[in-house]
C-alpha cells in the first residue's frame, strides 16, 4: 500500500476540505505551543491582543465570527479581520498601530492564497484554503503519540495517525522524502511505538564502503578474508529484537541485496565466511531519497526485495512544504538545545520572518544546524538576524524549483563524462578530481550507466 504524506486527504475523492489558519510562532516566546483553527462555515476572524488566549465563537445578525485572543504585546485589540469573499479569504488591517504584513511584505489589505504566511505584532500564522475536514479541526494543545510525529496539518496528522497504528505490527516501512526532511525521526517515533524491546540500530547504507558491505551488514567469521582477526556480528545482528532502519537503502549495492532479502524473507542471515544460517529478529523500516521503481528498471536494485522492504510507503514533504509546523519543529529544537532557557528564549522580529522567507533547501536538518549555532552566537540574548546563517539574511527567498534534483543530476552526470574523457577511464583520478571516493564514483557510473572503458585511448 503506498501513501503519501505530501498528498491532502481532500484530493480523495469524496472527501471534504476547508480553510484553516494556524497560528504558528510568537517570537518572544517561541517554544510556547501552536494552534489551528478551521475556518469552515465562518463569515470572518477577528485578531487581536488579549491578556490571555480566546476562542470565542459568535453568530450575530446572520455573521458567523470567530474571534482570537493573542497574548502579543506589539498587537493592538483590534489588529486585523479575515472576510470571507466568495471561495476565498481577504486579510485587512482593521486599527492597529504596527500594521501586518503578507509574506514579510507590508499590507493593509490583500486576498490571501494558500500557504501565505501572515504577521501580526510578533505573531506568525500560515493560511490554508483547502485542507482536509479530519480530525481536531480545533486545537491548541497537540499531543503526539511519539516524539516526531507532531503536526498541525490534518493531512499529515492522518499519516502520522496510519504510521502509529502499523507500529506494533511486522509490516515493513519504506519512508520516501527529499534529504533532511526527517526519515530518520519519522522512523525512531515508529521504533518507540512499536514495543520492540531491542535497540534501534540506523545503517547508511550510502556510507559502507563496496568492499565491505556485507561484512558490515551481515557479520564475518575470524579469517573469512585478509584483516578478519576475530568473528563479528555485523550490524543486522545488533538490531536483534529491535529496529534495523535502513537508511538510503537505494544506494546498497547489487551484490549485496539477495543476503538482505534472505533477512526479509527467511529472518536469518549468513556471515561472511559462514557456513551455518543464524536467526534474527529485526523490523526493517528503509528510506531513500531516490526512486526505487526507477532504480529497478534500471537494473541496480531487485524488483522482489523492493516489493519485501515496501509494504506500506509514506513520503515525507519538505519542510517548505510545511510551514505550518515551523513553530512546532523550532520548539522541539530549542528544548533539545537550550533545556535550561527554552522558556525565557526570544526571536528578533527579522530572525523570525527570516525563518519565513527562506526556503529551506536541505529541509529540517538545515534548520537544525542553524539553530544550533544561533543558539551559541547569541549566548543569554536574543536570536537576532545576525545570528543566523548568511544565506538566511538575504531578504530575497531563494526558490527552489521542482526539476532541481533533475538538474543537479544532469550537471553531475556530465562533470563525470568531461573527467572521464580528460583523464581516459580512470576512475581513481576522477575521485581526486571530484574529492569523492572511489566507491562514490563507481556508484554514479552505475547510476548514470557510465563505462570508464569507453573513456579509454
């Protein structure tokens, strides 16, 4: 069964969207908790500041209103309306002193469309006009069954929802996804919901050098071959009773996926140099980046160990894709970082609109390491602009594009095709010229279907 968490619920058919808002970050007060609001039925919203959070809900005179209580000090009480204007929704500045803006831009009044990003005072909140009518279409207290599975999006909520009930279960998971956008944490909260009482043990499979894969993966017994002083286990092994997640499963070489299907399917493995069969007990859960039905046309991965490793598929979207759960995601980090100050952290205004506005094109990792070093650079103050990477302080976004990874692809295949030529087939002068590995290179000819003797003079 294929799912993919980036696919709304109300692309199903039969299924029912609205409009929803989500309040998504307060710049003083970062780690404090989001909110979403569907906006289902209303006529308009009223923002403005109140000394504590309201949700007050009216029907006067035929006008179905929703008023919102922020406790934002730069907002005034009557700061701005949302008007329902036939199938969208219109953002005015009603009286406040500091104004708004729309995606980082100043406005007084603008029609809003999916995914703009609106500023009050020092309150961020994302508008949606087309989500799914599932689940809490109120909520400001989110409690996620596991660490990792937290969203404010009904959409992803209701994967997140399927991934914990497949938890407890031995139906393999395939998690898809651009790089940094969370597999490996999306598959740890599955790990911890699955009662496993084992260790969770995450294999690169990118990162195991061709010579030594299956040795590595599936253990060697002392003298199997030259530098095997002692028997090892491997790291299948040392998932035994747990989790084997098996990150970039797309990149494991050919040779060395009939032993892993073994594992699947007969639940015992052969080390190397082995002669008798030993049992383990693992729950594989994979994750790529790359196609693995394009890759099995293409001959460089088996069509019956990917029909093993995807019994149940889910796509992660990138984090641009969800600004909605920006807050979410910083406070998680901001907790893991600085447990001792979360609560008394503040955000400069242009830090946190830049946390907008940029695109994030390594996805949640990206955000991460930036605000880890934020963190650092501003010691016990504020995280101010300068605090945040360069890239981060150019006001203009930096889009990236659909076909990117088609064309960073294409760019790569045709550097190695010039290398190739210039230096006649030899594949471990292109790696110095690269600063890649041997392995790294062989892989990438495998990809691109590249001959190094073709290349030869």
């Amino acid at each position: 069964m294929t799912s993919t968490l980036t696919e709304g619920l109300g692309e199903r058919a039969g299924a029912k969207t609205a409009a929803f808002l989500y309040r998504v970050l307060d710049a003083d007060r970062p780690a404090s908790s989001s909110g979403r609001f569907c906006l289902e039925g209303l006529d308009e919203v009223l923002l403005g500041r109140a000394d504590s959070r309201e949700i007050t809900r009216t029907d006067a005179g035929g006008k179905r209103t929703l008023k919102l209580g922020i406790t934002d000090r730069w907002m005034s009480s009557q700061h701005a309306r949302l008007s329902r204007v036939m199938r969208t929704w219109v953002l005015e500045n009603t009286k406040s002193k500091n104004g708004l803006r729309r995606n980082a831009e100043p406005t007084t009044r603008a029609e809003l469309a999916d995914g703009d990003v609106i500023e009050l005072g020092r309150t961020f909140f994302v508008v949606r006009l087309a989500e799914p009518l599932a689940g809490d279409l109120e909520s400001e207290a989110l409690h996620p069954p596991a660490a990792g599975l937290g969203t404010l999006s009904p959409a992803l909520e209701a994967r997140f929802t399927e991934l914990a009930k497949l938890a407890p279960s031995n139906v393999s998971i395939a998690l898809a996804g651009p790089s940094g956008s969370g597999k490996e944490v999306l598959a740890r909260a599955i790990h911890v919901l699955s009662g496993r009482t084992g260790p969770f043990v995450a294999i690169n499979c990118g990162a195991l050098p061709d010579e030594l894969v299956e040795s590595q993966l599936f253990g060697h017994k002392k003298g199997a071959f030259s530098g095997a002083l002692e028997d090892r286990p491997g790291l299948i092994r040392a998932a035994h009773g747990g989790t084997l997640f098996l990150d970039e499963v797309g990149d494991l070489p050919l040779e060395a996926q009939p032993a892993l299907l073994r594992v699947l399917q007969e639940k015992q493995l052969l080390p190397v140099g082995g002669t008798t069969p030993i049992a383990v007990d693992v729950r594989v859960l994979s994750a790529t980046h790359r196609s693995l039905e394009t890759l099995s046309a293409q001959g460089l991965f088996r069509d019956d160990l990917r029909a093993r490793l995807t019994g149940y598929q889910a796509e992660l979207p990138p984090l641009v894709a969800r600004r909605e759960d920006l807050g979410l995601i910083l406070s998680a980090l901001l907790h893991r970082f600085a447990p001792q100050r979360v609560f008394s952290l503040q955000l400069g205004i242009t830090a946190a609109r830049a946390l907008f506005t940029w695109d994030w094109p390594l996805n949640v990792r990206e955000l991460e390491k930036a605000i880890e070093a934020a963190l650092v650079l501003a010691g016990s103050g504020t995280i101010e602009l300068e605090h945040l990477p360069q890239a981060l302080r150019n006001p203009v976004p930096v889009r990236r594009r659909q076909g990117d990874e088609d064309e960073l692809d294409d760019a790569r295949k045709r550097e190695l095709e010039t290398l190739l030529r210039g230096h006649g087939g030899n594949v471990s002068a292109v790696a110095r010229a690269m600063g890649k590995a041997r392995m790294q290179i062989q892989r990438w000819m495998a990809r691109y279907q590249l001959d190094p003797r073709n290349y030869r003079t």
